[in-house]
C-alpha cells in the first residue's frame, strides 16, 4: 500500500508529549511559555537585587540608621498585619520565583540539547550542525551555567551568615544588622567570598538583562544597543554598590570603633532605636 505524504515526511517527536496541563499552566509546558517564565520572574529578581543593594547603602549612615531600616522591613503593614507577616510573604514571593526562574533555565537546557541529536557540545554549549566550529552563544551565556550554580550556592551562604546567624554564631545579633556585617566581612576569607560572587552576579544579571527583552520578542537591530546599554548600567550599578561592602569594611571604614549603644539583642536594639528617633 502507497504511503501518503503525511506519512512519508512524518518526524517523531523530540521529546514524548506529556499530559497536558489545564490552561493557563498548560503555557509553561512549552519552550516559549518557559522563556517568558524566565524572563518575568528574572526581572523580579533583578528588580529585588537592586533594591536590595540600595536599602543596604544605609550601613553608610552608621548603626543606628541601618537598624531603623531593618526595622522597616519587619513592620511593614504599619500595624495592620503582624510584624514580619508582609515580609515572609516577600521572601515566599522571591522563592517562587527563584525556583521558577531556576526550573525553567535548567528544562529549556535540556529541551535545547534534545532538539537535535546530530548537533555537537563544546564547553558545554551546543555548536551549530554542519560542521562549523562557532558556538551559538556568546561567552556570557555560555557561561550562565556556571554563574547560576555560584549564585545558588552564595545565596544560602548570604542567608545563613546574615539573615540566620549559623555561621557567625555567638557574634550574630538579631535586630543589629550594621554589627553583623562589619563582623562577618570583617574576615578577609569571607570578603574574598562576597567579592567573587558578586562578581558572578553581575555577569549573570549581564547576560540575563541583555536576552530576557529577546525572550520577551523585544528584538529589533534599531533598539538592540539600548538592551546592551541597560544590561551593563544594571550590571554594572549593582556590582559597584554591592563590592563597596566587602572592600570598604575591609579598608576599615565601615567598623565599630565609634559605636555608643552596647551589642545586644535588648539593650543595644533598644539603645539603636533611640538613636535613630533622635536624629
């Protein structure tokens, strides 16, 4: 029996079809609805890096301003809701979208190295079929799997030295966070830690700034300088501001040699907000 043309020219699927979620989930299931997941949720986090930087120039203004910006984060609300409450549904917020940005870089990896079996690898990003010994991609997107992984790694770190107290221990201060930095970027291995991961930082959010308005279909010759110029300033902004903490309280500046209020989660908290009240 004669094939027909649909048979004859029929091509298995990459990948075999799953089960198809309900609408509007049903979007991230494909390679496009995952490269908008990854893009929204990397401007969010963008978004939270750079504001986060900014709220923690304040350590510039010494112990007592840096408490009273602590301290307006865990009362957001003002009263409406219990202290901390709007706070952990932001960290919740982050998370997801963390995990969504994390998920759908490492599924579109995958669905990318699956699309063709006759394209080969090199340095871990795929070459173009036919032969040709070019990448397609540049150095900084090749190297996103990398900086992702760093960052992930510096991210528990930050969060159990700072935000936790597991590393610093008995030094660790709730409420005080100006004592907390200077004690923990105070130690030179740890300063070298935050300067090589901001540094991965800054490339990832380089790349990340520069292709996510192409994931978004903002691509267009004419406007293409505008997304390299944005992707640089923004890279560029967040790893001067956030370099200036390890190197500066390394160079001394930012120190405890003129603290008035004792360190204590109490007295000194409470001392610190006096401060603060009075200035």
């Amino acid at each position: 029996m004669a094939q027909t043309t649909e048979q004859r020219y029929r091509v298995a699927p990459v990948r075999p079809r799953g089960r198809q979620w309900p609408f509007p989930l049903n979007l991230y299931q494909s390679a496009v609805g995952r490269k908008w997941v990854m893009a929204v949720t990397g401007i969010g986090l963008i978004g939270f890096v750079l504001v986060h930087m900014i709220g923690n120039l304040h350590i510039y203004e010494g112990p007592a301003r840096m408490h009273e910006y602590a301290e307006s984060l865990r009362t957001l609300g003002g009263g409406l809701v219990p202290n901390g409450a709007i706070l952990w549904l932001m960290r919740a917020g982050l998370l997801s979208m963390f995990v969504l940005h994390l998920h759908s870089a490492i599924t579109l990896s995958r669905m990318s190295g699956n699309a063709s079996e006759k394209a080969g690898v090199v340095s871990g990003a795929k070459k173009y079929e036919g032969g040709r010994d070019h990448i397609a991609a540049t150095f900084a997107s090749r190297t996103m799997r990398w900086t992702g992984p760093i960052i992930a790694l510096f991210i528990l770190y930050h969060l159990a030295d700072l935000t936790w107290g597991w590393w610093l221990g008995d030094d660790f201060v709730a409420g005080d966070p100006y004592h907390n930095v200077s004690t923990s970027l105070g130690a030179l291995p740890v300063a070298i830690l935050y300067v090589v991961a901001n540094i991965a930082l800054a490339w990832h959010i380089y790349h990340g700034a520069w292709s996510m308005f192409q994931s978004l279909g903002v691509n267009n010759p004419r406007y293409n300088h505008l997304r390299r110029t944005l992707a640089t300033g923004l890279a560029g902004l967040i790893l001067i501001g956030n370099l200036s903490f390890p190197i500066l309280t390394q160079a001394g500046l930012i120190d405890e040699d003129e603290r008035q209020c004792p360190i204590s989660e109490v007295e000194g908290n409470a001392c610190l907000a006096e401060q603060a009240s009075d200035h």
